[in-house]
C-alpha cells in the first residue's frame, strides 16, 4: 500500500517532467550552413572536412580551412538535440568527437549531452582513450565505477601479492543540481537514473576520439563458448545455450531496468515500472 502511494507520487511527478521548460529544439537543416549536430555524421562535406583538417600542417592551416567566412562560424558550432522520445529506451547520447564535428581535429576534447529516462541505464563502460568528467545540469544519476584497484590484477606476479577473488570495490554517488563525478580513462563506470523524472548530464572528454567500450558485450563476444565459459568460472555457472541467449540479448548503451514481476503485474495498465531501493518507478 505504501508502494502504491509512492508509486502515483511518482506518476505525478513524471507527468510534470514532459512540460519541463528545458527542451532542446530539433534542428533545422544539414551542416555546414547551420553548424554540425549529432545527426550530420554521415554527409559527404563532413568526410571531405574531416580528411582536409587531417591533411591540413598547422593551427593556421585548419583555421583557415574551418573558418574561410568571418564571422560565420558554422564550422565550429555543434547542437546537441535532445532526441530522449526516441522508441521506449533508457535514454540517448548525443555525442560530439571529430567524427561528427571535424573541427575537434587537433584538438584534446570531445562533449557529450545525455538524455536520461527514468530508471535509464547508461550501462557498464569504459572510454580506451580519455577521462571523462561528467555533470549532471537536471534531475538526478548515480554515477558508479568500479576501481582499478585490485590486488593482483595481473595474475601471479613474482614479487606481487596473490590475486584475490571476488568483487573489485565500487564507488558510487548521487548526482544532482551540477554536481560531477570524474570517471578515468579506461575505468568501468555507469549511469542510472533512480528518479520518475528525465535527467540530462554533459561530459566532457579529454580526447576528440574517446571510443566506448561495452563491457558485457565485449567480454560476452568472446568466442569460443569455453572462453567465456572458463572465465566465469566454470560451464557450470551457465550452460552453452544460456551464454547463445546472453550473447542476443544484452542491451545497447541504454537499458531500462525493470523488476519483472511488477512489469507482469501492471502490464494490464500498458504501463512499464522499475522499482529502485523498494520504491516503485514508472518508466
Ligand atoms: C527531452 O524531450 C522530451 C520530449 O520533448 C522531454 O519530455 C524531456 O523532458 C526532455 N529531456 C530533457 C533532459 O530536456
Ligand atoms: C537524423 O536524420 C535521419 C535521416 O535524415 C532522420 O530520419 C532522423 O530523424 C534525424 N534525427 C535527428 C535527431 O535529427
Ligand atoms: C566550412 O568549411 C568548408 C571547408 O573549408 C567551407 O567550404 C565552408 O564554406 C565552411 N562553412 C562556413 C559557413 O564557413
Ligand atoms: C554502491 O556501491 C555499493 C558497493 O560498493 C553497492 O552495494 C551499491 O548497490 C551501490 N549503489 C548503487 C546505487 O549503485
């Protein structure tokens, strides 16, 4: 019953999130004339910018190249939409790294805006080349990363201590009103939103071309079978059609994380929940 009351609590909530005054206008055209956005990635004007800039020796050069037409400074402009409606998913990404914003070439950065659902999960992952420093500018997130620290991480090292089983520590905190969390290169990290209400974050990223590693489906997409099979510790932890199955069924960047039974219970109201440290989320 105290469920329920939390549960319409957070409907209410929810429904006051979609008039939320902080919304991203959809773009108006293709790049460069109105500026670069995470939708321009594939234009054939972007691959020949990009191969110029990349060909281009100095600062001077690349200036010259991105910004042939004082003041119009299209070609340093990127928008970030806000494209969060897309499908029932967990969230979205817009993202900008020298392959979508050929000015960063040369550059040590790269930004990324996040549009949280509630109960999203930006799900466990890694950048192989930058730090990530991480804000959140609405609602609220957890942010998690697993430690590098872990004694005997290398195996038996002469001279090093034994490895020790068991979970590797975790640091987690909440994030709200402009408070951000450091995530280091190459570290294990995720996002989730606990609350009924979007959330959106900017992050930004010491390398235009910081990549993204999944860490499930890169450590499921193993093969053979007895790869994976042997380092979860043995075939009998999971069986051959178990791990076929895993293998189809992880998720992309953004999972929504639902308790099934409350899913099962509610579906007649076509609604989905997540329920999150026994409070009940609509999604
Ligand atoms: C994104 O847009 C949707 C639909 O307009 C809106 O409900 C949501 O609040 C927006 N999210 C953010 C973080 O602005
Ligand atoms: C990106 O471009 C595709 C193809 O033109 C279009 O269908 C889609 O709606 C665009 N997405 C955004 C976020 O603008
Ligand atoms: C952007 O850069 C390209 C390549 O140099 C150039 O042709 C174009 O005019 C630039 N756009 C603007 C608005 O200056
Ligand atoms: C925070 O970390 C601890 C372990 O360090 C874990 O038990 C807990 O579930 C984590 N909380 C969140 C919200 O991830």
């Amino acid at each position: 019953m105290v469920k329920i009351s939390t549960l319409s609590a957070c409907a209410a909530i929810f429904m006051t999130g979609l008039a939320s005054p902080l919304m991203v206008m959809p773009r108006q055209e293709d790049a460069p004339s109105s500026g670069f956005d995470s939708n321009t990635s594939q234009s054939p004007q972007l691959t020949a910018l990009k191969h110029a800039l990349v060909e281009a020796p100095g600062y001077g050069d690349r200036q010259g190249i991105l910004l042939p037409n004082p003041p119009d400074a299209s070609n340093i402009t990127f928008t970030f939409i806000n494209n969060t409606v897309t499908g029932n998913t967990g969230g979205t990404i817009a993202l900008s790294t020298l392959n979508n914003f050929p000015a960063l070439i040369g550059t040590n950065v790269a930004m990324a805006v996040g549009f949280v659902n509630p109960c999203g999960l930006n799900v466990p992952h890694s950048h192989p080349r930058a730090n990530e420093f991480l804000t959140v500018i609405q609602g609220e997130l957890i942010g998690g990363l697993i430690l590098e620290l872990n004694p005997g991480g290398f195996g038996e090292v002469v001279g090093e201590p034994s490895p020790v089983p068991g979970p590797i520590p975790q640091v987690n905190v909440t994030l709200s009103n402009y408070k951000g969390m450091l995530f280091p290169q190459g570290e294990t990290h995720f996002q989730f939103n606990p609350t009924c209400e979007p959330a959106l974050f900017a992050a930004a990223f010491d390398n235009s071309d910081p990549g993204r590693t999944q860490i499930a489906r890169n450590f499921f997409s193993n093969m053979p079978d007895d790869v994976v099979l042997s380092a979860i510790g043995g075939a009998e932890t999971i069986d051959a059609s178990q791990l076929a199955q895993l293998r189809n069924s992880i998720p992309t960047p953004f999972a929504v994380v639902i308790e099934d039974t409350w899913r099962e219970a509610l579906s007649n109201l076509l609604l989905s929940y997540c329920t999150y440290d026994g409070m009940i989320l609509r999604v």
